[in-house]
C-alpha cells in the first residue's frame, strides 16, 4: 500500500493516544486540527526544530535514540525561555515504510514526551528523504518568558551541567578521540540522549536577565546573546566545567577548554544574572540539584574575549553552522 493511503493508519498505530495526557487537549490527533484550551494570563511559546538524516544524525544511529533526541532539542529551546512544555506535532518524512524502526522511534519520542507531560496532537507523515520536524508549545506567566536579550554589565555568565561530553563523543565516532571503555558509555548517553533542563529554566523566571540553550556551542550560542543584548562578555576558560570523565581523557587543560569552548550538542543552559540575585540562583541549583558554574562577566565592551588566570587567550575553532556563515 502507498505511503499516502496508509498515513493516518501509522499515525494511529503509533503516535496516537486513546486519551491525551494533558487535560487542556480537547482534540487531539486524528482531525484535521487540534482544539486546545488556554488558561488566562499566560503567554504561548513556540519554538520548531528539524533533523536530517545524514546532517543531523546517522541513519544507523538507534530509532530510540532519535526520536528522545528530537523531542529534546525541542524541549531544550522552551526550557531556554522558561516555559513550561505542553504539546507537540511532528510532520515525519519517511523513504520507505519499516514498521520495527516507527514502533522505537515512537517509543523514544513518546517516553520523553510523557516524562514532561507534554502531548502530542498532531503532525503530518510523508514521502521522501528521512527528515523529522517537531514544533514545541509551552506556556509562561505573562511577561515572564526569558529572552536573549536582557544581560546588563556586570551579570555573570553561568552554565548548567557540564560542557564537552557530547563532543568527546563525536571525536571518538570520528577516531579523532581515544576514550577509555569506561567513559565512552557516558559520554554517547550524553550525546544521544541528552536532559533538557526544563525544570532549571522554569525557576530562572525572575532570575535569569537572559537565557539561551547550548546546541551549537557556547561560543556560538554566548554571541547570540550578546548581539541580542548589545552587550560584550570575558569568559574565563579555568572556570568551564567538565566532567570527571572528560577531564580523564583530556587532561591538558589547553586543549580540553578548546573543545569545550567550541562543542556543541550539550543542550545546557547557558544564562545571565545579577550579581545581587546570585543567592537566588544558587537556592535553586541546591533545590533542583542541578550545578550551576559560573564562567565569565557580561562587560559594556563588545566582542567575547576568553581569559585564562585573567591572562588573555586566543581560541580557534569553527562552531556548527548549517549554512557556514559568520556573524
């Protein structure tokens, strides 16, 4: 049978739920829109994000694994703004039909999906080269979604977690890393399923003066701040946090900050506060117990500068971008 007339039997089959997990669903999949119901004194955000095969990842690569890390890149962005995730719709292209890959990947998307009670009401499926689109919904309290542009001079930088496993990992695929049995486990977890810190973003309302996720790097997602803000930034490279790990396999530090400085895929946050709301922030990492490190200043100068031991260092290195472009 063609792809077209058995859609709505495999978007039955495998993305459709008897009942929707959230009660503000009032139609779900299987017409031709979703009715949701929204509450007053809330604002909706919106964020979409596509992978390719071949591009984004390898088609060998576990269904499980890429339907969880679809729906957390999506996750990601929402937990950068301070929402809270609510729905999803997917548009998913398919070459062919292989019911074993559909049945794990819905069951990577759907499990992450219900870990944050956020349902999913509605999508496309088609023909044609692997590609996969999610569009994410959240809610936050009117006027409190946090955005790239609110750092002042003198807030300090902070990132969640730790920066570079995911990286450590791709260097490895590549050959370009050797990594010891023990920590390659924990670092393709760290790069195939990564944990959007939702909750983190959610109790930044208030604190944060800004906020962005680190998908492309930290050079690369700091500047987007910074160009938002109109702002400048000293990063002090001693202060990146990496894993016990990462610090095994790349215990020269020089070259571990670089890959640091530059990976991408670690799906953190990275955030600004004032100095006076640090004893906020710092109840918050202990509640969630999420750590939060501080890296650097924001500074009235232009231009991200990386300092090591307050000493100026000159980092190199291309951070992703999906056209190669510089800003």
């Amino acid at each position: 049978m063609h792809l077209a007339a058995r859609e709505f039997d495999l978007i039955a089959k495998y993305f459709r739920r008897d009942k929707a997990s959230r009660r503000d669903v009032k139609l779900g999949i299987g017409d031709d829109g979703a009715v949701l119901s929204l509450s007053g004194e809330v604002d909706l955000v919106v964020t979409t994000d596509t992978m390719v095969a071949g591009v984004h990842f390898d088609q060998r690569l576990s269904p499980k694994a890429i339907g969880h890390k679809l729906i957390a890149v999506n996750l990601s962005d929402l937990a950068a703004m301070g929402a809270e995730p609510t729905w999803l719709s997917l548009a998913i292209t398919l070459p062919d039909i292989n019911e074993d890959w559909l049945a794990e990947f819905s069951a990577g998307l759907l499990t992450l999906a219900d870990y944050y009670h956020c349902s999913l009401i509605g999508g496309d499926v088609t023909r044609g080269p692997l590609t996969l689109t999610v569009t994410a919904h959240g809610l936050v309290p009117e006027g409190r979604a946090i955005q790239r542009g609110g750092a002042q001079p003198g807030d300090r930088i902070y990132v969640s977690g730790t920066l570079g496993d995911a990286r450590a990992a791709l260097e490895s695929e590549r050959g370009a890393l050797e990594i010891d049995k023990k920590h390659l486990e924990y670092f393709t977890e760290r790069l195939h399923f990564p944990s959007p810190r939702v909750g983190l973003g959610q109790a930044l309302r208030g604190v944060a003066t800004s906020a962005i996720d680190l998908s492309d790097g930290l050079d690369s997602d700091l500047r987007h701040i910074l160009a938002a803000s109109k702002m400048g930034a000293k990063i002090f490279t001693e202060q990146l946090p990496a894993s016990n790990a990462l610090r095994e396999t790349m215990p020269k530090e020089h070259k571990r900050i670089g890959l640091q400085a530059f990976a991408g895929d670690d799906y953190e946050l990275c955030f600004t506060v004032s100095e006076g709301r640090r004893g906020s922030l710092e109840t918050i990492s202990k509640q969630l117990g999420v750590p939060v490190t501080c890296i650097g200043v924001i500074t009235k100068d232009p231009g991200l500068h990386y300092l090591y031991k307050d000493e100026p260092l000159q980092l190199t290195s291309d951070g992703f971008s999906h056209f190669g472009d510089t800003e």
